[in-house]
C-alpha cells in the first residue's frame, strides 16, 4: 500500500454520504475529517457553503446498477482524472462476491472489504461481483466507496441496488379433483377450478410441467407444435449454417445453437439447464461483441418465424395466456403440450421453476383427478397445459 494512502479511522462506523467530505459517526459524535479540519457535523449544515470547507470531487463517475437479478453478476467502474492519486476501499455485504477486479496492479480483499492503491493505468478501476441468492424476493442492499487523495482527504459514496427474484408460489391448495366441463357456445373445454400459482417476487419466473413416470396420464406435445417447433429450427439452422462460413469467430456459439436445435429440450432437468445457460451466454457474448453478427443473428431469427407464420392459426387458443404473461410475470415454458384427459385417472407432476439468469428454485408437487362434466360425450379429451393454470396473483 502506497505511503500517501491514509486508512480512514473506525472501519466499522456508520457512514454518511457527504459532498464536502467524509461525515463520520464515531460512538455518539458525528464528525467531518478532512487533511487539515475536524467539524462537528452539526457545524457543516450551517457551513455548508462557506469556503472554510473544501469541496472535493474525486471521481468523474462512478456506475452502479441500480437493479440486479439475485444470483447474476454485475459489474461496477471508477472514472477519475489520470493525474490524480488514489486509494479505494470498497465495502460489500457478505452475500455479494467479488468475481474480478479489472485495472489493478494489486488489490487487497480482506473479509468485506476490497483495498486497491496502485493501477495498471491510473484513472479507471472496473470490478465484477456476484450476488447470492436471498432468502427475501427482493432486498436494497449498499455497498460504500471510501476514497482518499495524495493530500489525505476521504470522501465517501454510498450506492444501493435493488436484488430481486421471482417467487413462484402456489395460492391456495392443489384440487384433489379438476372438473372439465364444454362451452355450450364455443364447444371448448373449460377448467372449472384451475390450480392458482403466483410469481410474488419481481422479475419474470420460467415453469415447465413436468409429469412423472408414475402419472397415470401422460404429456403429449400435439402435432400442430411439433411441426411449428421442427419447421422454425430447421429454417434456423440452415441461417445459423450460413453464419458459421460468415463469422467463424464465433463458432462455439452458433455450433451450441445449432446443437439445440438439432436435440429439442423437453424437460428443464438440471444437465439441460445447465446446457442453455451454456449457449445463452455463448451466443450473448458474441452478439454484445459483433454488431454486424447482431444484425445478422435478428434477420436469421425473423426469416425463420416468417417462413412458418402461417401455422401460427394452431396457436390461437392460448393468445389470452400470452397476453398475461407481462402482467403476471410468469412464463410457462409448454403451454400447447396437452394431456390426455380421462375422468378419475390420476396425474402425478412436478412445476419446475428457474429465472431469466437460468437458476433453478423449489419444484412444486401437483398431485390430483380430472373429472369429466357429464355434458361430455368423448371417454377423453386432449387438454392444454395453460388451461391448468390461473396465474393471476389477484384471484
């Protein structure tokens, strides 16, 4: 640590923002310290624009998200003039990890607290954390930057961000039996007592209904889906096989692409989780860095919906589902498989959750009996997974 870098006194004291300096409580006294004064803090209100005070300024900018998914990463930065000397210390909450600082000749972390004095280029110090997730869907949390000059003074800058999660729950109990019954007007099928789920939380939550090998009723994915589904990737990976010859720079990512489209994901079972957070950051990453693959991935992307548009009359059924997805913040990740509806049989599944970072949370257990309305003529009947649901958190 340099000779000029004065440590500030009592680490552990509560800390106040102050544009004129450091603002220190120390037991009961509020103090201002800079190299040469002491105030009362009670003195710096009513002095505030006196030029007994010095008005310090260190950095050009300092950037902190104001939001960040629980789990994710983000990145802070430090701007300051290149003439001038500085020492930053850093403090974090102990659920915030520091993942890597970026411009520092050498840094110190000890405990919650990051000390860096010397830099690879003076003026700019980037850092890369990663949050934990908590135990609350959403929490503000304050991370403190302690910086102090050549000349001995400290100011201090407190940001807060904004950790949030989704928190998908079910609202009431499972029914033991979900009753069927015919629109006597339209001759759909309805769900008298759907399974009531909310996202709590903020952010957008993704399910997938998984049934299990011990269901008495198995999930289907009708034929209308396959062929949208089969028609888009193979439209894409045609695209996405002309872009490998055009940017083969990002190879592992096109090839990822093309991989998944070539080997469709049913379930979201932890090794496919893992597999797409795998090609979303390949792919993000490529796309962050290339513009001109930016432009070109979209065209490839809208090229192949527009070639099987035409099937999207299949899909009708579910627009009022899709039109609550942003109000709801609950995306159900195989809305038009079905189950084969057959009164008193019994299904066994799971709601598997993860968030837009791909992190899973809690499965939920549904355990329950359809029952067919006598207006019903069929023995069975093919059920959409988005009819099982309310996602509305109001009902």
């Amino acid at each position: 640590m340099s000779k000029w870098y004065k440590k500030p006194t009592s680490i552990k004291a509560s800390l106040y923002k102050s544009s004129i300096g450091v603002v220190k409580k120390v037991g009961t006294q509020s103090i201002y310290k800079s190299s040469n004064k002491t105030f009362n803090v009670t003195t710096i209100n009513s002095l505030n624009q006196s030029s007994e005070l010095p008005i310090v300024k260190m950095l050009k900018k300092l950037f902190v998200p104001s939001t960040c998914l629980q789990g994710n990463k983000f990145q802070i930065h430090l701007l300051w003039n290149q003439d001038t000397k500085i020492a930053v210390k850093i403090i974090i909450p102990e659920f915030i990890k520091v993942i890597r600082i970026n411009n520092a000749e050498n840094a110190t972390l000890k405990g919650q607290e990051i000390y860096v004095d010397n830099f690879e280029e003076n003026g700019f110090l980037g850092i890369i954390f990663k949050t934990e997730t908590l135990p609350k869907p959403a929490q503000d949390v304050n991370i403190s930057f302690i910086i102090t000059n050549d000349a001995g003074i400290t100011t201090i800058e407190t940001r807060t961000i904004h950790l949030f999660r989704p928190d998908i729950k079910l609202k009431s109990d499972v029914p033991e039996k979900i009753k069927v019954i015919k629109d006597s007007d339209s001759d759909n099928y309805l769900v008298e007592n759907r399974i009531c789920l909310a996202n709590a939380g903020e952010g957008m939550g993704i399910i997938s209904f998984r049934v299990l090998e011990d269901s008495e009723i198995p999930l289907n994915i009708p034929k209308e889906s396959k062929e949208i589904v089969l028609n888009f990737w193979s439209n894409f990976i045609l695209s996405l096989t002309d872009l490998l010859s055009k940017y083969p720079q990002h190879e592992d990512a096109i090839n990822g692409l093309i991989h998944l489209g070539k080997n469709p994901i049913i379930e979201l079972t932890e090794d496919k989780i893992e597999e797409l957070k795998t090609v979303n950051d390949n792919i993000n990453k490529a796309l962050d860095s290339d513009l001109d693959f930016l432009k070109d991935f979209t065209n490839a992307v809208l090229l192949a919906f527009m070639k099987n548009i035409r099937l999207m009359k299949h899909l009708d059924n579910f627009i009022l589902y899709l039109k609550s997805i942003e109000s709801n913040k609950i995306i159900l990740n195989n809305p038009t498989y079905t189950l084969q509806v057959i009164s008193h049989k019994k299904v066994k599944a799971e709601v598997d959750i993860i968030d837009r970072n791909f992190k899973s949370y809690q499965s939920i257990p549904l355990e329950f009996e359809f029952e067919l309305d006598n207006g019903i003529n069929e023995d069975t009947i093919e059920l959409p997974i988005h009819d099982l649901f309310n996602f509305n958190e109001n009902s």
